[in-house]
C-alpha cells in the first residue's frame, strides 16, 4: 500500500467521522467542526487519489486543495457568525427543529 | 405582406391593446375608459367587417410567428373563423355598452373590463386560431382571462364557483393539451385544413388517430358543457349579467364548440370522421344534452340558472349539427352557432336588466314585470321564442337546418330530440313568458331602481334590444346575402367543395 | 488577446463586490447601478458577438488550464448570463427601492459576490471552477438569507449553509474522485476520455448527489422553504430564480458534456422519479401553506420537478425527441427565473400591502392594488404552464419528446403537476378576490416595486412569444447529443 | 314588382303597420276602427287575380301567392276579422284592458292573413305560430281562473301540435330530399315518401289540434266560453279553419290514394260529427256548445278528405265543395258566436228579432237555409261515389241530427239564458252581427262567383231530403224532453286525463324519497312540473364527486392504450 493511498484512506476516515457528527450532532459549533472534517478528509482524498498511480508529485491537487481550503475558511467564518448571531438573539445553540419538546 | 394580411393581428390587437390600456389606466377614469372600450369595439367591427368581405373574395388572410421549432402562432381568417369573429365582435360592442350601463357606480370596473377586452381578445384568438396550437394557446387564455369575471363579486359562492370553473375548464385543457400535443407529435405539424394528411395518417394508426379525436373533443367538451361536463356552468351564473352574457353567448361555451366543429371539419374533416364512427357517439351525448339541459332547466326557479342550462342545451344543437353528415346539418350547427348566441345573450341582458332595475332573481318574482318593463319583456319574449324555435326569430333556422340536416344524414331520430327539446324549452319558457306579460304584479319589486325611467336605464335597454332585433333580423331575412345563414351556406360550400 | 466581455462578465461583478466592500453607503450604491449597467451592456455585446461569431474560449491571465481559469461561452452559457443579469438587476433595483439602508448596505457585496459566482459557473469549463464557484455562490446565498439578521432568518441560513456545505462536499469528494481516475478537470478534455465505469460512476453520483442537494431535489429539499421563504423578498427572488439554478446548471453541464445520455436509462429514470415526486410533493405542499411567501417557495420546489424530467428524456436513440427535451428545459428554466423571480417580487409587494404574512389577509387586495395582482398572476401563468408563457412552451417541448419517446409516465406527472400548481396558484388568487369591508387599508408600494415585479412577470409571458430567439442561441441536436 | 304583387305584401303588414298607433294616445283611441280596417286589403286581395311573388331574403326564400283556395279562404277569413272587430269594438268599449286585447287582435290577424298567402313551409309555419301565440291572449283576456285555465290546455296543446307540425314538415322536405320549401312542389314530392303515413300523420295531427280533430279537439270547448266573444267568434270560424287550410295545402290529396289512412280519417270524421254532437247537447253554455257544434262540422270536413284519400280523382269535385263548405261554416259560426254576445245587450231591440236573426245561421248550418243548403247539398253529391262506402253518405245525412240537437240547444239556452236587465245595442255591435248574418243569408254562390257554384234555388228539389232529417230529429227532441238531465263538463276527456296525470304525480312522488319543500319552493314550482323521478340534484353532485375519479382513469386507460400501440 503506497502512502499516498494511506492519505486517502485517512480521507475517507475523516470523511466518515464528519458526516457521523454531522447526522448525529445538533450542537451548531459541533456541527461546523463536523463540516471541517468532511472538507479536510475530502481533500485528503483528492490529493491522495490523484498522486497514486503516477510517481511524480502532481500539484494539480495541491493548488485545489488550496483553494479548497480558503473557501472552507470563508464558510466557516460566516457559519461562525451566523451561530454567534443565532446564539446571542435565542439563547439557543442548536436549531429549533433540534432542540426537542421542551 | 401587405395590410391586409396582417388585418387577423390587428382584429386580435384591438380587443388586446384596449385590455391592457384599460388596466393601466386609474379606477377613477370612468368615461375615458368606456370610450376606449367603445372605440375599440367599433375599430375591431369595422376591421371585422373588412375581413369578412377579403374573405368572401376567396382570400385567406394569414400571419403567423414561429414560437417554437417547427411550431408557428397563426392567424388565419377563413370563412368559419370570420362566422365566429364576426358574433365576437359585434356582441363586445353590445356587451360591454351594457356593462356599462350595469356596473355604473360599481367598484373594480377598471379590473372588469380588462380582463373583458382580455377575454373577447381569446375568443378573437380562438376564432382565427390557423392550427391547433394556437388554437389551444387562447383556449387557455380565455380560461384565465374569465376567472376573474366569474368571481367578479368577491362572494364567498362566487369565488367557490370560480373554484368550480376552474376545476372544469382547466382540466379540460390539460386533457385538450394532451389531444394537442398527441396531434402534433405523431400526426404532424398540421394547420386546419389539411385534412388529406390526417386521413393518411389515420389510415396507417387509428387507434391514435381515434385517441386524438377523443382527447381533442374531450377537451373542448369541458368548455361546451356537453354532459357530464356541464356542471361549472349553472355555478358560474354568479357572476354579474354582462359577464353570463358573454360567458355563456359567446366565449367560453362557443369556444368549446367552435373548437369542437374545427376538429370536425378542419383537423379530421367530416367525410373521414364520419367513415372512422366518430360522430354517431358524439350526436348521441349532444342529443342526450340537448333533452338533459332542457330537463334541468324545467326545473330551476333562479331566472339565471334556468337559462345556463337552457344554454346546456342549446349549444349542444351546434354540436349535434357537426355530427350530421352533409351540408344541411353542416349549415345547422354553424348558423346556431351565431342564433344562439344572439339570443342567449339577449335572455341574459333581459335577466340582467330585471334583477338590476327591479331586484328579481326569481323567476316567481316575475309576475307582471311586462307592464313595468315592457322594451325588456319583448326583448325577453323574442329570446325565449327564438330558443324553443317558433318563427321568425332565428333559432327556427337553425331547428330547421338540424332537423333536416338529420333526415338526410339518415339519422332520423334526431329529429325526435328536437322536438322533445322543444317541447321541453316552450314547458320552462312559456310559463316565464305567461308570469311576465299575463299575471298581475304581486306586492312589491323586491328591489326597485331606476324608479325615473319608464323601463330601464337606456345603456341597459338598447343592447338587449338591439340583440333581440338582430336575432329577428337574422331569421326574418335569412335568405338574404348578409345574413348568418348565407355565410354558413358559404362555409359549407368551402368545406364540401374543396 | 484578453476577450473583454467575457472577462467583464465576472470581473465587473468582482469590482462591484470590492467596491461596494470598500466604499461608503452611497456610493456603495451608486456605483452598483452603474456596474450593473455595464454588465448589462457587456452581455448585450457578447450576445451580439456571439451571433456573429458563435462559442468561443478565453484563458484568464494567459494562464492556459488546468492551472488557469479558462472561460467559456457557448450558447447555453450565453442564455444562462443573460438571465441572471436581467433577473439580478431588476431584482437590484426593487431591493434599492425595498430594503432598509443597513440592510441595504450588506446586501450589495453579497449580492456582487452572488452575481460572480453565477457568471462564473455560468462560464466555466473545469470542474474545480465550478467548485469555487459554487462555494462562493453558497455562502452569498446565506449572507444574503441571513440579511434581516432576525431569529427565523439566522435559522434558515444556518439551514441553508449546512445543507449547502454538506452538498459541496459531496461534489467535490465526486470532482477528486474524477480527477484521480482521468487526471484532469476540464470538462472537454474529460469528455475525450470519459467513460461509464464503476468509478466513474460513484464519482458523478457523489457529484450528483451534492448538486441535487443544492438544488434543493425532492427529498433533499426541507432546506428550501424556511430558506426561500424566509428571506427578504428581492433575496428570495434571486435565490429562488438564479442561486438553485446554478447546481442545476452544472448537473446538466455534466450530463450533456459527459453524454451521459447513452448511460442505462435506470440513472435518467432515476432522476425522472425525483423530479416527478419533486412536482407532486411541491406541488400538494403549496396547495397547503398558509403563507404566501411558502407558496411561492413550495412552488419552486414543484418546478425544480419539472426541471428533472428533462434526463430520462436525453437519450441518444432519438436524438430529436432528446434535442425537444433539452430546447424544453431550458426554457422551462428561463420561464421559471423571470416568472418565480416576478412572483416573488409580486408576493412580497403584497406582504408590504398587507403587512401580514397569511393568505387571508389578502382579502381585498385585487381591488385596491390590481397592478400586483396582476404580476403575480401573470407569473403564476407561467408556472402554471399555461398559454402563452415560456413556461407553456418548455412544458410543451418536454411532453412533445415524451410523446415522441413514448415515456408517457412523464406525461401524465407533468399534467397533474400542472393542475396541482392551477390549484395553489389560483387559491392565492381567490383570497385576493374576497371582498372586504373596510375599504382600503393597505398600505401602496412604490410604483418602482409594482413595476419590477410586473416588468419580469411579463417578459415571462413574453418569453412565449420569442421563445426562437432563446433556442436559436443553442446548439442544433446534433452537437448536444454528440 | 306589380300593383298586385305590393298588395300580397301590404295584406299581412298591415296590421303590424297599424300595431305603430299604439306609440302615441291618439292612436291608441282609433285602434278599434283601425282594426276594423285591417283585413280589409285582405278582402280587395282575396277578388284580384292569383298571383305570386318571390321573397328571396325572407326566410330561406319565401313564396307569397294566392290562387283560388286562398281567395276563398282569405274572403271568408277576412269578413269574419272585420265583422268580429265592428262587434268588438262596442263589445269591449268598456273593458279598460281593451287596448291589450286590440294589440293581440292585430298580432293574430297578421298570422291568420300571413298564412293564407304563405305558399312555402317557414312563412306558412311562421304565421301560423304568430296567430297561435298570440291567440292564447286573446283567450285568457280576462284573466279568470277559467280563462286561465283554457288557455293553459290551449296553450299545451297548441305547443304539441306546433311540434307535431314541425316532425312533419321535416319529414316532408325529406320526400323531396331537401330540395325545396314550396308547399306546390312539395305536395308532388311527398307520395315519394319512404314512410308516407309518418308525416301525413304528423301533419293531419298536428293541424288537427288547430281543426278539432277528436282526441285533440279538448281546447275548443274550454277556449270559445271564456274568450271575449268577438275572439271567439274568430277563433271557431277562421282560425279553426287554417288548420283545414293546411291540409289543403301540404298533404297530397288528389295524388295519391291511401285507402286505410282514408278510413280511418273518415271514421274520426264521423265520430266527431256524432259524437261531438251528442256531448255539445248536454253543455250548458251556449258557446260550449257552438265549440262541440264546430267540432262536429269539422267532423264532416274530416270526412271529406278521407273520401278524397280513397279516391284521389274525386279530388277537383272535392276541393270546391270543401271550400263552399268551409266559407259556409265560417260565417254562420261566426255570426252565431258574435250572436251569443247579443244577449245581454238588446235592449231597444225586440228579443224576437234577434232570435230571427239567430235561425238564419242556425238554420243555415244545419243546411236547410241560405248557404248552408249549397253547402250540404255539395257535400253530398260530391260524396255519392261507387267506390266509397255505402254507409258514408247516410252518415252525412245522419250528422243533421247532431247539428240539429246542437242549434236546438244553443237556441234554448240563449233564450233561457238572456239578462233579464239588458243593456242598450250598440250600433257596431249589431252592425257586425247582422253583416255577418246578411252574408250567411245570401249564401256562397254570391260571395264566391269564381266557383261557378250552381244556384242555390236551382237545387229546390232536394230540400225536401235536408228537411227530413232535422224534422225527425226535433219531434224526438219534443217527445224526448228538450232538456237533458245530465251535464258533461266543457272539455270532456281533459278531466280524466288531469286525474290521471294527478295520480301518476303522486304516485311517482311516493317513489322518490321527500325533501322537506320550503314555502319558496312549493310557491315557484314551476307551473308544468313534470314528476321527478330521482333526485337529480343528488345524481348530478354524485356524477361530479367522480368526475375527477373518471379523469384519471381515462387518463390510466389512455396512457396503457398508448403502451399497447407502441
């Protein structure tokens, strides 16, 4: 098993414990953080997949996954603020669909 | 392209711009309006007139627009396009001086007549239709443009039989839509006319061919108020008089059955309907129509909704005179198409002008009513002599036409519903008849106006004696040129010498 | 040589959304006007470049791809960047006219921000483009939902992100398994190589998946009501004309390019029974809300359906029934950005009449602020697919090739899903149409409101007319079936 | 256009002409005399020369014209209008809805002329509607129940018989495949028929409502007592006659021979002649029993044409006699009628005069005076034909013996019935009666010279044969007992046949299952409610609850259909 392949099964690990939280976690914060692992398993994946079979580092992947991660930093800021905001205005960390009978 | 070939654009253009200037134009606006409405209808009779006589020369003026691939609108004038054209315009003049009239001092007129010019511009649409897609596009149009004419009032009924209306008509344009769509995905892009093509196409599929047939009549059925698809047109009688007048006279259920003699005549073409067994089933739920309106209508005590279901039954007569083979039924169905349209809209003007000047619905509460009113009572009186077919109103004409068009088609118990029929019409007319003009007035109107006027405010007055003579005239002088009757001999001669 | 409209398309927005970042209120507006009529002209130019010229590519910076951004504009493009420019600045000028100043004054770097991530997906032609721009589209989107900052937006938005995040990922998982099986992203070059194997496979539904959860495809849709719903009218309009658009455009992107129209018809099928549940679903859903602005919302969900049907109905055994299908889409598309974009604009200048959300208290309205009524019917004409609108004709075009294919089960879903949307589109009307004591209590929009919601209502129903004009600008079958 | 051919059309516009005076107050006052004046072209018309004009515009292209039928029919018809108008006009000079009853006065004069010059199906239809129609007011003028009444029966069966009229005029331009209107060609075209007994049925019946036949002959009786008197006077004596002038005019008699149809025409002849005789005795209004009186001569005129259904050659002696005998009825009917309304006002005038005056159509219409003598005595020997049945020409003879115990009636009645407290007679109404009386005196080979009628006194010898019967006929009544001791309600068989439709009401309505009725309801019902068998209200809402359902499955059955084709 070449190392590469290594990182993308680590990926897809990630991407796995990501969509877990991200089902099973009403925790608005939790959930972001749940997003954050899905987006950085995929790319683990994307870099990991591509570089498999061809020896040479391509860095195709490498300028995506950069990209990648900005965008990724930009949605989590504006999830952050988005919480904060829902946070401060209902007292609520979660979303009233998850927050149960009471 | 000359002007006149673009005349078909500009005879739907007069009714469309005048719709869409009466909706911009403020509420408050009262007499520019009605003149722009006036105007307009006098513009679009004249550009009518103009037509017909281009097309009397044999000329067939067209415009078309392609819309989609392969798919064009057309407007077409021909003959029968003009028959139906020529009862549109003239009763939007006469319609809406009486709307006028009946709705002076009433709220959301500027909504009304818009969406009433809206409505006369489908029908215009519907009449010089070229092909069945166009057809279809203002078949649709003139369901939504009457939706809110029917539920005008705002009532709690009105806007459940605008519920009602729209359950019927627009499903009946969805099964229509299917017909269409049918048609031109398997027999072609066809216009009216090209009847040689669908007879080579229902030779080599019939079953589609009859399925198309179906699904076409089944549609336009809806509008037609054939049974069992009549029920939305007693409902709709809530809405104010002009609008039952123009609904039941001339756009809504005339266009079912100008639809329905299209795909007779111009989709399929009669000889080959008549060979593939079409048409016997369809002049057997027509008579049976015919015989069930008249039956209900017996029974009604609303003056309105004895007439939409006398109006059941007598559009049926045109559809029964499509379904009979050869040029006497031809002519019959076709002259009806205009007779009852004069006259219907002449009973409704009548039923209009009781319930506005003296409160009565009822038809018990008619009683006398001919020595209060005595222009609107003839006016009545010619109407309902007309339906039950007593001469010289013209609705003997087009009985006569039928019933002999019938003996020579061979079916001769056709003839038998028409008398049945008018039977049943003189049984529910003539006692209205006896109320208003032989019993004496019981207690008071239920709702006098207009207490100055010896009948009836003029606006109100004059369109429904102008009808009530035009329905007269029409079969007092149909033998001559101008007349309903020679326009549809005219037709005929087209349609079964090509 | 640098292709200055096609670059303009998204570096005119990128300017406004710098600008309106860094500039003070009134400029900030000022200057959106006048970049929005720079783009406006920059798309008419483009169009006319493009009947003179046809498709063509342009590597951004002379950096060629895969690295570089490579722009490109062909006919469906062409239409795509035209519609979001007509839907974007009406809906521009009502939001002007509509929102508060400090609502106002977020609203235009989302909405630039929105508008560069449109034009960009618009133009691209590799799939991490269309990555980044999707992203980018998402969270302006959830910017632009959580606009009036209060409790029930803030919970739409964080609804709406997450759901769009999750599809993105998804997208992108599918785009890095692509890339590790072909080794490119460009979608032509893909097209050379491509072809239907396992992984292949698991990719695009990985990719699909995502998109369609973007797009808001039936069961993945309880993110679009609250969200569309929600959100201030001119944003709702733009998300629910332009933003679901997006997704869709790139899954169609993909089928077409990737010819994915000779793939077993089980996948088409597939997408039919979505769309077909999606019609149904959305449709009975409008039929029941209570509130205008969900019915509305409900209703989009109905049409995205109708968007769907257009798969199963691309094959390559009849390549003129799948080019009627494809003409149909696309107009349906079109119909349905100008008539949901008129709709909402119409729906929301109805709430401002009535300062209340419910259906009942439009009781009245039809007499006392007809010009409104009169948009949202002539948008819901389009919806509903009735004649003359766009939205008959693309209904037309689909249920022509269905006939033609003999697939009558889309026949029939169409129809019912027209008279579900008859029903919920004529319901809203009837309460309009009751009348009320009381006389006239409602308060007047703006005649600027009224007539932007009038204006898309109408060229909706236009479009009915022109249809030719759009589908000329597409690519005879041929060339999309390949 | 030719003089001539201005005044066939002037004859029937006339009166719709003089309709106009209603517009202004001053004509309002002149309507009795204009009325008056109305059929007078008809009268100038009926001596001039026959003649045609041809209406292209009118109708489905009209054929006005006259010939020797329609002289004679528009002669009697006209001096019958314009003697009844004189009457009427001091008949009604105090009835304050006079107006309404000149206005139909004119409307039906203008059917009844129209149609005597119509020589095609829609003008003959269209006139013969207008004097149907417009005749119902004229019976209902004063508005009692009994009059109301009458008119309903007048007005139902009137409206069967249009329809009737109407089957068979659709089945007779079917014979001339569709080709022509005109009654002349269509008479030539009709022995063509496939089922000729179809529309000869239709028409004899359909006419036969307006000619008395028996079975439809129900309205007469009730209609004549509660008309205004000079109505009915018009009413028995040329309007009852149009439905003769149609037959004459449609069916083709001399062109065909039917024998069965013939008998069977000569049987409800016949039984009319008796049997209305018999009933009309036991009446107890003078005009009912006129009603019975012209039901029983109509009986004759039935005869006849059964006779000439057997025996088509016999046709050329027939149709003159016919005409004799018509023009005879007309008038004595009508001065008998208008002699009823005498006897309330003669004071001034010996009642015994009056009575004089009474015998002369009384006498004549049994046929031992004036015209009436002409009349039978044609009859009679137009009848004596080998070929026809032995019996029929006893029966004629016989029938005396009914009209015979009908004027003896009628006389009696009038006596006994006179107002103790006359009032004066008017000038025009004497002057109208005793015109009409004169005429019946001078008898038809005056009045019709174009028929080359043998003179009456010529024939003297055979009087003794038309004296036997009556003579016999009053020595029974003598010895019998001139009153009779029970009555038969006017109307007869209608009694029985509103039972029945009473109890098939009410059993019908035990079927369907009760609704509570509201007051509004019950007082709207409409007036010809025919019995519900379901609810159809129910049965509609039911066939629209499943409309939707029916939808769908057509939509289902459609889409597999299409599935099979592919």
């Amino acid at each position: 098993m070449s190392s590469y392949l290594i990182f993308a099964y680590g990926g897809v690990g990630l991407c796995g414990i990501g969509v877990f939280g991200f089902i099973l976690h009403t925790h608005l914060l939790r959930r972001l953080i749940a997003f954050n692992l899905l987006g950085s398993g995929t790319f683990l994946i994307l870099v990991g997949l591509s570089q498999s079979g061809r020896g040479e580092a391509d860095y195709i992947p490498q300028a995506l996954v950069l990209t990648g991660i900005v965008v990724a930093v930009a949605a989590t800021a504006l999830a952050l603020v988005l919480i904060r905001r829902w946070a401060a205005l209902t007292q609520h960390a979660t979303l009233p669909e998850d927050q149960g009978p009471s | 392209m000359n002007i006149m070939s673009l005349l078909p654009l500009w005879v739907l253009m007069t009714s469309f711009l005048a719709a869409i200037v009466i909706f911009l134009l403020p509420e408050e606006r009262h007499r520019l309006r009605s003149t722009i409405n006036i105007g307009a209808a006098i513009i679009k009779i004249g550009l009518i007139i103009l037509l017909i006589r281009l097309v009397a020369q044999q000329e067939t003026p067209e415009v078309s627009l392609e819309v989609l691939p392969g798919l064009s609108l057309v407007l077409r004038a021909d003959a029968l396009a003009m028959l139906f054209a020529g009862l549109s315009s003239i009763l939007w003049l006469c319609t809406t001086l009486y709307a006028i009239g009946y709705l002076e001092n009433a709220p959301n007129r500027s909504r009304f007549f818009g969406y009433f010019s809206l409505c006369v511009a489908s029908t215009m649409g519907i009449s010089l239709a070229g092909n069945l897609f166009t057809f279809l596009i203002f078949y649709e149009l003139l369901t939504l443009s009457t939706y809110p004419l029917v539920v005008h009032r705002g009532t709690p009924q009105s806007l459940k039989a605008g519920r009602t209306y729209l359950a019927y008509t627009l499903s009946g344009g969805v099964v229509l839509l299917v017909g269409v769509a049918l048609f031109y995905a398997f027999a072609g892009d066809l216009a009216f006319g090209q009847t040689a093509q669908m007879a080579e196409f229902t030779h080599t599929s019939p079953i589609a061919s009859a399925i198309i047939f179906l699904l076409l009549i089944g549609g336009m059925a809806v509008k037609a108020a054939l049974f069992p698809f009549h029920g939305w047109l007693p409902t709709a009688m809530v809405a104010p008089a002009p609008v039952s007048a123009l609904l039941h006279a001339v756009a809504v259920v005339k266009a079912g059955a100008f639809g329905i003699i299209r795909v007779v005549y111009d989709v399929f073409g009669i000889e080959l309907a008549w060979q593939q067994g079409y048409l016997l089933p369809l002049s057997l739920i027509a008579s049976f129509t015919i015989l069930y309106g008249s039956w209900r209508a017996l029974q009604q005590t609303d003056i309105k909704k004895r007439l939409a279901f006398s109006t059941v039954s007598q559009v049926s007569y045109i559809i029964l005179g499509v379904t009979l083979i050869g040029p006497l039924g031809t002519i019959g169905g076709l002259v009806h198409l205009l007779h009852q349209g004069l006259m219907k809209v002449t009973l409704f003007f009548c039923a209009g002008n009781y319930a506005e000047t003296l409160g009565i619905h009822k038809i018990h509460e008619l009683n006398g009513t001919g020595k209060r009113m005595p222009m609107t009572s003839a006016a009545f009186t010619l109407g309902a002599l007309g339906m039950i077919g007593i001469p010289p109103v013209a609705g003997f004409i087009s009985k006569w036409y039928l019933g002999t068009g019938a003996l020579a088609a061979g079916m001769d118990w056709v003839i038998w519903v028409l008398i049945g029929s008018s039977l049943l019409n003189a049984a529910y007319f003539l006692p209205v008849l006896y109320r208003i003009w032989f019993l004496p007035q019981q207690g008071q109107w239920p709702h006098e106006s207009f207490t100055q006027w010896r009948d009836t405010i003029p606006l109100l007055l004059i369109p429904a004696l102008i009808t009530a003579a035009l329905s007269v005239a029409a079969g007092l002088f149909a033998g001559s040129d101008l007349s309903p009757l020679s326009w549809a001999r005219l037709i005929v001669i087209r349609e079964y010498q090509p | 040589m640098v292709h200055f409209p096609m670059a303009g398309l998204v570096v005119f927005p990128l300017l406004g959304a710098l600008v309106s970042l860094a500039l003070s209120q009134r400029w900030r507006t000022l200057m959106s006007f006048a970049l929005i009529l720079a783009l406006l002209l920059n798309n008419a130019l483009l169009l006319l470049q493009f009947y003179s010229q046809g498709m063509f590519n342009e590597a951004m910076g002379n950096w060629p791809a895969p690295l570089g951004i490579e722009l490109r504009i062909d006919g469906l493009a062409l239409i795509f960047s035209l519609m979001s420019a007509i839907v974007a600045s009406i809906c521009a000028l009502y939001a002007y006219v509509y929102l508060r100043p400090a609502q106002l004054k977020l609203f235009w770097p989302f909405f630039w921000f929105l508008w560069v991530a449109l034009n960009s997906i618009w133009l691209s032609s590799d799939l991490f483009n269309l990555y980044v721009g999707l992203e980018l589209l998402s969270l302006a989107a959830v910017g632009l939902v959580a606009l009036s900052r209060d409790a029930l937006s803030l919970a739409a938005a964080l609804r709406y992100l997450f759901a769009a995040l999750l599809g993105s990922i998804g997208y992108l998982l599918g785009v890095a398994l692509l890339y590790a099986t072909y080794g490119t992203l460009s979608l032509v070059e893909l097209s050379q190589h491509f072809s239907l194997t396992l992984s292949s496979s698991v990719a695009l539904g990985f990719m699909f998946i995502g998109l369609l959860m973007k797009t808001a495809v039936f069961p993945m849709h309880s993110w679009l009501p609250p969200a569309h719903g929600g959100a201030l009218t001119p944003v709702s309009a733009l998300l629910s004309a332009l933003v679901i658009k997006a997704s869709f455009y790139i899954v169609l992107r993909l089928w077409t390019e990737l010819s994915l129209d000779s793939a077993p018809t089980s996948a088409g099928l597939l997408m039919g029974i979505l769309g077909s549940a999606a019609i149904l679903w959305g449709g009975w859903m409008a039929l029941h809300q209570t509130h205008l602005k969900l019915v509305v919302a409900y209703s989009t969900l109905a049409q995205i359906g109708y968007f769907m049907l257009i798969f199963p109905l691309l094959s390559d055994t009849n390549p003129h029934a799948s080019h009627l299908a494809f003409q149909g889409g696309i107009l349906m598309l079109l119909a349905h950005a100008l008539a949901k974009a008129g709709m909402f604009l119409a729906a929301g200048n109805l709430l401002f009449c009535t300062g209340q959300k419910d259906l009942h208290s439009l009781a009245g309205l039809s007499r006392y602020r007809p010009l409104n009524i009169f948009a949202f019917g002539l948008a819901g004409v389009s919806i509903m697919g009735l004649p003359p609108s766009g939205g008959f004709n693309g209904k037309w075009l689909i249920i022509q090739s269905a006939m033609l294919q003999s697939q009558w089960q889309w026949v029939l879903v169409i129809l019912l899903g027209s008279l579900l949307s008859a029903a919920y589109i004529f319901r809203v009307f009837s309460y309009t149409y009751q009348e009320v004591e009381g006389g006239d209590r409602f308060k007047q929009p703006s005649p600027l409101l009224e007539w932007s919601a009038l204006s898309l209502s109408v060229l909706s129903i236009l479009l009915g007319f022109a249809s030719m004009l759009v589908l000329d600008l597409l690519p005879s079958h041929s060339v999309v079936t390949q | 256009m030719t003089f001539f051919q201005f005044w066939l059309l002037f004859t029937p516009c006339l009166p719709l002409i003089l309709l106009l005076a209603f517009l202004h107050p001053a004509g309002r006052a002149m309507i009795p005399f204009l009325a008056m004046l109305a059929p007078l072209p008809a009268l100038l018309l009926s001596f001039m020369p026959s003649q045609s004009i041809e209406l292209s515009s009118l109708f489905l292209g009209s054929l006005w014209g006259t010939d020797v039928t329609h002289n004679v029919f528009l002669r009697f018809t006209a001096l019958l209008w314009i003697f009844s108008a004189c009457f009427g006009l001091g008949y009604l000079k105090r009835d304050q809805h006079a107006n309404r009853f000149w206005l139909l006065w004119l409307m039906t004069l203008t059917g009844n002329l129209g149609l005597l010059i119509s020589q095609d199906i829609v003008s003959f239809y269209t006139f013969f509607a207008l004097m149907t129609f417009s005749a119902y007011g004229l019976v209902i003028h004063t508005r009692q129940d009994n009059a109301l009444f009458a008119g309903r029966i007048y007005l139902v069966m009137a409206v069967v018989g249009e329809m009737l009229i109407l089957a068979g005029l659709f089945l007779t331009s079917a014979a001339s495949a569709h080709s022509t209107l005109i009654f002349a060609e269509l008479k030539t075209h009709l022995p063509q028929a496939e089922n000729l007994w179809l529309p000869l049925t239709c028409l004899l019946l359909g006419f036969g409502v307006k000619a008395g036949l028996p079975f439809l002959h129900m309205w007469l009786p009730l209609a004549h007592p509660v008309a205004p008197t000079p109505a009915s006077a018009v009413l028995s004596g040329a309007m009852i006659k149009a439905g003769l002038f149609a037959w004459l005019s449609i069916l083709p008699f001399g062109l065909v021979a039917l024998p069965t149809m013939g008998l069977i025409m000569i049987f409800v002849g016949l039984l009319a002649a008796f049997v209305a005789g018999g009933i009309g005795f036991l009446q107890t209004l003078p005009k009912a029993v006129l009603a019975y009186s012209s039901i029983s001569q109509m009986g004759l005129m039935t005869c006849a044409l059964g006779a000439a259904l057997i025996l088509p050659e016999m046709w050329h002696f027939l149709l003159p006699t016919l005409l004799v005998f018509a023009f005879h009825h007309a008038i004595a009917k009508g001065a008998l009628f208008l002699s009823v309304g005498l006897k309330d006002h003669y004071r001034g005038v010996s009642f015994f005069i009056i009575v004089l005056g009474v015998l002369v159509p009384a006498l004549s219409l049994i046929g031992v005076f004036g015209s009436g003598i002409q009349a039978k005595l044609a009859l009679k020997g137009v009848l004596e034909q080998d070929s026809l049945p032995s019996w029929l020409l006893p029966s004629i003879t016989l029938s005396a013996m009914a009209t015979t115990l009908l004027m003896f009636r009628f006389l009696s009645l009038m006596w006994k019935n006179k107002s103790p407290t006359p009032s004066a007679l008017p000038l025009s109404m004497n002057l109208g009666w005793a015109g009409l009386v004169i005429i019946c005196g001078l008898g038809p080979s005056v009045l019709i010279p174009e028929l080359d009628l043998p003179s009456g006194l010529s024939q003297w010898s055979a009087y003794p044969s038309l004296l036997l019967v009556p003579g016999l006929t009053l020595i029974a009544v003598y010895f019998l007992g001139a009153y009779p001791r029970f009555q038969i309600p006017a109307g007869d068989i209608i009694y029985p046949l509103i039972k029945l439709k009473e109890v098939c009401t009410t059993q019908l309505d035990r079927l369907t299952p009760h609704k509570a009725v509201g007051v509004e309801e019950q007082a709207t019902k409409p007036s010809f409610s025919l019995p519900t068998l379901i609810t159809l209200n129910q049965a509609e809402k039911t066939i629209q609850s499943y409309l939707s359902a029916f939808f769908g499955l057509l939509t289902l059955v459609l889409i597999v259909s299409l599935y099979a084709l592919r």
